[in-house]
C-alpha cells in the first residue's frame, strides 16, 4: 500500500490526479465512472466524493493507496 500525503480533505478526482493514479482530471473521471475506484473496499462512482485521514483508495490494476493528511494524526497511527 502506498501513502499519499495531502493537505486537509480532497476530492476523489483530485486525489487520483495527485497520487499519479491519472494524468488528467478527466482520466481521473473515466476511471471512477467506470468502476475502477473503491473507497475504503466500497465501490464509488461519485468523483466528488470527499477523502479524509485514513481513508483507503483502492483503483483495479494500479493497487491501494492511504490517505495520509499533513499535520492531523493519522488513522493509520502517528504524525503525518
């Protein structure tokens, strides 16, 4: 699983762009409409969907990522 720091809360489009998940914000749609993108194991087609600390993202054929906020306490366990 891959660690992916952000500042606060972001959008699921957002964060797949930021992760390096998709080159552009309307790859990053595509993949979420499609049924690629599952937010802590639960399919979500809603690209507006808010990320927060510990979430995990999971994308099919480019594997799972932790969303790790800068300066909170992580769900995962310790400061970010």
């Amino acid at each position: 699983m891959r660690w992916v720091t952000v500042r606060g809360s972001i959008r699921l489009d957002r964060f797949l762009k930021w992760a390096g998940v998709a080159s552009t914000g309307g790859q990053g749609k595509v993949m979420i409409r499609s049924g690629m993108v599952r937010v802590n194991g639960v399919p979500v087609v809603n690209r507006g969907k808010s990320l927060g600390d510990g979430d995990v993202v999971s994308v099919e054929g480019f594997g799972d990522y932790l969303v790790a906020c800068a300066g909170e306490e992580s769900a995962a366990g310790g400061r970010q």
